[in-house]
C-alpha cells in the first residue's frame, strides 16, 4: 500500500509480483484500507508498506499499525530507520532519503526486485512469464 505519490508504485509493485510469480496482490491506497481490505488481513497476509518522508508520513503510519492490529507482517519500502519505522515494520527495504517527488524513482526498484526474488524462490522463470506479451498485437 502506498499513499500520495507513492500509490501508484504499490500498483506497480502489485503487478510485476503478479505477472512473474503468479501470486494475486493489490496495490492500495493506504487511506481507503477501512474500506474493503482491512477485512482481509490477518497473520497468512503480508502487507507491503511504501514509507518514504513527505507530507502523508505520519498517516501512512497510522494505517500500516492498522494492518499490524491484524497480525499482518508488515514490510516496510522506507527510508525513514528510527523511531515508529522500526517498531511498526516487521522487516524494512531501506531506501535513501530523497525529496517526496523523486521518492518513487527510489522505491519502484525494491518493489520490482522483491517480485523477481520471490518468484525466483518459487522455481519460475522470471525471463519467460507464461501468458504475457512483449508487446501488444491485438487492436
């Protein structure tokens, strides 16, 4: 889950985990988790956070230590290590510290290589995903 600027790299990371290693996932705002997904969670539910500083900070926070409530596990694409970070995060892909706008160019890399190791964990292979097209041919 990503909030702001960042939602869209949850998106991101949703769809490369789904399209290399076959495992369903959502990209969601942070801000909409009450309404739907939060029913989902529980300790079998790993929660991917995207945590950078900026403006949503704090809010982001709030909804991850909702999802952790839930016995989630919880991941966090952060760049922030002290304080509420390393008590509400189970594990953390740390990432440098950059301004909020440049942020996504910094945490779209972890999310796509933690798709590529957990499918190659799996046995798959990452280089020919079954049934997807390198471009597309059908109007």
């Amino acid at each position: 889950m990503g909030r702001g600027i960042n939602f869209p790299i949850a998106l991101e990371g949703a769809l490369k985990l789904k399209e290399i290693s076959y495992i369903h996932a959502e990209g969601y705002p942070a801000g909409e988790m009450k309404h739907g997904p939060i029913a989902l969670l529980d300790s079998k539910v790993p929660v991917v956070v995207i945590a950078t500083s900026g403006n949503v900070y704090e809010k982001l926070i709030s909804n991850a230590q909702e999802a952790k409530a839930r016995n989630s596990r919880l991941i966090g694409v952060t760049s922030v290590n002290y304080g509420e970070a390393t008590d509400v995060f189970d594990d953390m892909i740390p990432v440098a510290e950059a301004d909020e706008l440049l942020s996504p160019l910094l945490t779209v890399v972890p999310m796509q290589l933690l798709a590529y190791h957990i499918a190659a964990r799996r046995g798959l292979d990452v280089d020919q995903p079954r049934n997807l097209a390198k471009s597309v041919t059908v109007e």
